[in-house]
C-alpha cells in the first residue's frame, strides 16, 4: 500500500462504511511517554473480512505509521498476549459503540480471571524460584528470569489489571534510578508479593 498519513488513515476510517473502528496501541495509545518519534501503532476494525481493504491499509511492521487491520470478529476474540494494548485505550473510530467495549473488556481482567489467575501465577513463581535456587549456571538463570513473569502476572491480577508490557515498568525503574534511589529488583518483587498477598488474603496459597 502507499505510505499514509495518520490523519489520512484516521479519515479513512471515519468515512468507510466497510470499516467499523479504529484505535491506537503503544505510547500514543494511551497517551503517555510520547516522543515526536514516536510510531503511530493503528488497529482498524473491519466488520468482516475484506482483502480488498486488507491491501490497502495493512502495512508492514516498523514503518512510521504501522496500520493492522483485524475484523470485529477478531477483536472480539482478542489475541491473549496483546491485551496490554488494550489497557487504558481509547477508540478514535467506534460506529457501532461496541468498539470501546470491547477494549474496555479485553484490557482488564474480568472477576472470574482475578479470581483464578493470581494462584496460579503465583505457584508457577514459587516452582520457578525453587527450580532457579535448586539449578546452579545457566539453568538457573533462565528460572530466575522466567520467575520474575508469573510473579508480576500475579500481582497485577490481584488489582484485576493485565500485566503491561515491559515498557511501562523499566521507565519506572530508569525513573527510580535517575532520582537518586537505589533500585533492588529482588527486594521489590518480593516485598510487593507478600504485601499484596497478604492484603489480599491469598498468603495461604504459599502453604
């Protein structure tokens, strides 16, 4: 497809009938972290499959204003790994109003997953830890690496959020460091665990 603007994407959407939402993903998404380098991340909703509008709107990944064209059925059944996109995400483009519900939806966990996932997310950091004290050299490691995962998995799902990209918390932690603070990544984690737990009363899910 030719290189659009996003302005020219934008009125694209908004005039299409074809065409059913619009939102941005990454910094403009949520509006935080903004450089005027910053990419523009666009995820056009389509009410059915349309290779016609697929050609023309779907780019490749890494240009300045990358579009992804997905169908509403798709958005619907959102991939699991992407739902931090849709986390404090507002839709640009929503004509049938279920746009904006379904990011609503997708980008928070609903009461049955809090409910089930932070003892999972927390055994799976317990036998990860375990696994990483119990394996000395790179085995090791790769436990200790994998652990630090579950562990925020389960202390994001015990506030019913969807664990963010990275992005978000090493900005955090270059903020922490830059005022001066000493930053202890093990400390941290495992403080924040037991006081979540504890506030949570799931502490007995360590037993």
């Amino acid at each position: 497809m030719p290189d659009l603007t996003f302005e020219e994407v934008l009125g694209k959407a908004r005039d299409d009938p074809r065409i059913v939402g619009l939102f941005l993903g990454g910094s403009r998404g949520k509006g935080a972290n903004v450089r005027p380098d910053s990419d523009y991340d666009v995820r056009v909703v389509i009410a059915e499959e349309d290779e016609e509008l697929f050609r023309e709107l779907d780019t490749e990944r890494g240009v300045p204003v990358e579009v992804a064209v997905m169908t509403l059925e798709e958005l619907r059944a959102y991939k699991q790994w992407d739902r931090p996109t849709l986390t404090h995400t507002q839709a640009l483009v929503d004509k049938t109003g279920e746009i904006q519900r379904l990011i609503d939806e997708q980008g928070r966990l609903s009461a049955a997953e809090a409910e089930r996932i932070p003892p999972l997310a927390l055994d799976a950091y317990m036998n990860s830890l375990y696994r990483s004290l119990k394996r000395p050299g790179l085995g090791g490691r790769i436990h200790a690496a994998e652990s630090v995962g579950h562990v925020l998995v389960c202390l994001f799902a015990l506030e019913g959020r969807v664990r963010p990209f990275h992005g978000p918390r090493a900005r955090r932690c270059r903020r922490l460091v830059g005022a001066g603070r000493p930053v202890d990544a093990r400390r941290i984690v495992t403080d924040q665990t037991t006081n979540a737990c504890r506030q949570r009363r799931t502490i007995r899910y360590w037993t």
